[in-house]
C-alpha cells in the first residue's frame, strides 16, 4: 500500500459553498481495491484538519466523496488544501484560497445641508450574527444604521465611514465617502414686536429642521462693543428660523442676528437688524405640526412647533382622532381641543414638543394636529394623517385593568382653563390619559 502511494500519488481535490461564517467543503479523493484512505478531509495552512465524518462519505467509482463543515473566527481565506491519509501517511493536494461571503456593509446619504448629514446603512446579515453598527466622521462615532449628524460646519469636506460589527468576523467597513455640505443661507427678517417687552425674531434659512445649534443674539442698539450679547437658541421650521425675545426695554432700540454654531464652537451670522419694541402689533402664535414618520401598529411619535405670540400660552399639545381608514375623508373643522367623543388630547410643552401616542388601533388612518390655547382662544397646526401598521397576528392584546384617570383640568368651548365645572354650560373634562369629555350640569 505505502509503495502505491509513493509511486502514484492519489488525486485529492475540493470545492466548497461558501457562508458568512462557516464554509461546507465538498472534498474528493482516490479510493479503491489497491489503496483505501482511513481519514480524508481539508487542512488549513495551521495544520489543523477536519476530517469528514463516515457518516457523510459517499463511495462512488475509484473515489470517496464527502463533506466537512468548517467555522471561521475570521475569514481565513490562505492555504486550504485537501488530505488524506492512507496506510498511516497522510497525502495533500493543491493549496486554494476559501474566501466567505461578505456582509457587504453599504450606505449613502440621502439628505446634505450646510450643517447636517443623513446617512443610511444596510448590510447583508444572514449566518453571522450583528453586535453594533456604526459611523464615522474623522474621530468621531454615531451609533445605529440610521442617523443624522449635525453640527457641521458649512462648505465643508467630510469623508464618512460605515462599520458592521459581528461576533464571528470583528469589524467590517465599508468604503469611506467623501461629501461637502451646502454653503450657508441665513437671512434676517424685520423682527415682529407682539408687546412694548417682547418681540418674535426671526430669519430665512436652509439649515435643516434637525439642527438644534440655532438662535438668536440680541443688545441694545448704543450698548458697546465690549459689551457680550444675550443669545438664546431657536427652532427651524419649513425653512424659517423663530424665536422668542423677552424683557426687552420700550424705550430703547435693539439690534438682533441670527446665529448657527457648529460642533467645535465656530460661530456663523447673518446681518444685524435694528427694531423699536415700542412699535408693537398684536400677533396670533405660530403653530406648525411636523411630518409624522415613527409609527408602529400601536404607537406613533408626533412633534409639533409652538410659539407665543402677544398672548401668553396657556396650554399647548396634539389632537388626534380616527379618520375610518379613508386618508381622503374630510377633515375636521377648528374647534376647541378635546370638542367631539371622536378626539383624543394630550398635553405638551416646549417650542419643539413631542408626545407619543398609544393604545392607537393597527392598521388604522389618524389625523394629528398641534394646537396651542392662549386667552384669546385656540390656534392649530397642520393636520397631518398617518397609517398605523397592521398588527403581528389577527389576535390582540386584551384589555388589561387599568387605573382610572385622574382630572387634569376643566376647560370651556373656547378653551379657557376653569376652576372647576361651569353649572349650565358644556365643560370640557380633561384626564390624565390624554383624553377628554363634554360634561353638562344643570
């Protein structure tokens, strides 16, 4: 037996599919009347072997067939051969490269602005398992697969990477893409003066609604150079920077700028305005409801934009309520928050607010709206409809027992705050669930 094999060397050979952490050899190798090997399977360039199971061999004619399947820690792609041993001397064939299918980690951005960045993600997981994704920009990292990056400073080179981390193969990238963000528009407009004390700033702009590094910078118009600026940030929507200047002297003048301030502290400006707060007019505030776009069969995250004008809000949030299904139903006319059993209410706070909305029914069309109540009545937002998802299984959860709401407040149809319930008039009840009734008492 020795002397066949050293005289003829035995044909062994191999194939082998492919995984992302594993790859299953198809391994070849001469058998038959004169030679019979005891052990075949593939080795790697470590001399480490992995021999095919007898349960797996096929015996075909002057040849054994079988297969071997091997993981990989990394992808391992030097010098497999096959083997086999025969009369206790083990035989190799030719050395092959073995290379893994990849993750194949990819992204684009889809959105650029002078100081943000949308990037998108996607990597091809199946037999591997993910452990993080994540972005670069120079030293910095973001996590997720879905991010926006802000902060950056305007007609400017970046270069951006995409990392794919899996348990079995480290970290993969993919290749870095350079961008430039936008140059930077910021136009100042003629401040609106809502009383002798406080006046709605504001200014153009193309820096994107996900930016929070924008505001304002106000001082008196003789006030000396060395003398440092008030400044307070501000909110973007639908291309216009606003904000909200208080505590302001009627009988002096004012100059005011708009102001972007990038990550490493880099100041950018439009022009100064000079206005007299003592020229006041009586403004409504300005109320935006922003695109809805995070929804679930169950839940939605809604955000909506509030600014007072000359009457101080009282109370501010969302409205929604179900449309039927049919996006193209009419929608509702104004009316007070929480009028109609159909409308459900729930209170917010802030110039940019934000709610999340529950217990929402799947597969359903809502409408949202903003709204924000002052003294002089109620002022609302765009009315913006959304599709739940349809639920995971025909089967629902079923109703849990839960506490009873607590009163939040009485309101009357115009939307003025109560002390308590108006006998002979319809008031408006509001819980601590976000919804709200009509109660009348006589």
């Amino acid at each position: 037996m020795y002397s066949f094999v050293a005289q003829s060397k035995p044909e062994l050979s191999f194939d082998y599919e492919p995984h992302q952490t594993y790859a299953v050899f198809n391994v070849r190798v001469s058998s038959g009347e004169r030679i019979q090997p005891s052990e075949f399977g593939v080795a790697n360039y470590m001399s480490h072997h992995y021999p095919v199971a007898s349960d797996d061999i096929e015996i075909g004619d002057g040849v054994k067939n079988g297969s071997v399947k091997v993981g990989f820690d990394k992808d391992d792609s030097y010098g497999w051969k096959p083997y086999a041993v025969y009369n206790g001397v083990y035989c190799y064939g030719e050395k092959k490269s073995v290379y893994l299918k990849e993750i194949d980690p990819t992204f684009q951005y889809n959105t650029i602005t002078p100081t943000t960045i949308k990037c998108v993600g996607q990597q091809t997981i199946e037999d591997a398992t993910l452990e993080r994704e994540y972005f670069t920009v120079g030293s910095k990292e973001y996590e997720g697969s879905d991010i926006t990056i802000t902060g950056l400073k305007p007609n400017t080179s970046y270069d951006i990477a995409y990392h794919v981390v899996t348990e079995e193969r480290g970290d993969e990238r993919s290749e870095r893409l350079e961008f430039r963000t936008q140059e930077l528009d910021l136009s100042i407009l003629r401040p609106k003066c809502v009383s002798s004390t406080c006046a709605i700033v504001a200014a153009e702009t193309n820096i994107s609604e996900d930016e929070p590094n924008v505001g304002f910078q106000w001082r008196k118009y003789d006030a000396p150079e060395t003398l440092p600026s008030n400044e307070g940030y501000a909110a973007i929507y639908d291309g216009r920077l606003e904000g909200y200047v208080k505590n302001l002297q009627p009988t002096s003048y004012y100059n005011v700028r708009a102001f972007y301030k990038a990550e490493d502290d880099t100041y950018y400006y439009s022009d100064w305005i000079t206005f007299d707060p003592s020229d006041f007019s009586y403004f409504e505030p300005t109320v935006h409801t922003y695109p809805i776009d995070e929804v679930t069969d169950s839940r939605a995250k809604v955000r909506g934009y509030a600014l007072a004008g000359t009457d101080e809000i009282t109370e501010q949030g969302f409205e929604y309520w179900a449309l039927g299904g049919d996006p193209s139903k009419a929608m509702r006319v104004k009316a007070a928050p929480g009028d109609g059993g159909d409308v459900s209410v729930v209170i917010a706070t802030g110039q940019v607010m934000t709610a999340e909305l529950t217990n929402l029914a799947p597969n359903t069309t809502y409408c949202c709206r903003a709204f924000v109540t002052t003294t002089g009545g109620t002022t609302y937002g765009e009315e913006q409809a959304f599709t739940t998802m349809a639920g995971p299984t025909g089967i629902y959860s079923a109703e849990t027992e839960k506490a009873e709401p607590t009163i939040m407040g009485y309101y009357d149809l115009g939307g003025r705050k109560l002390n308590g319930p108006a006998h002979g008039a319809v008031t408006i009840v509001r819980y601590s669930d976000g919804s709200a009734r009509k109660v009348l008492i006589k």
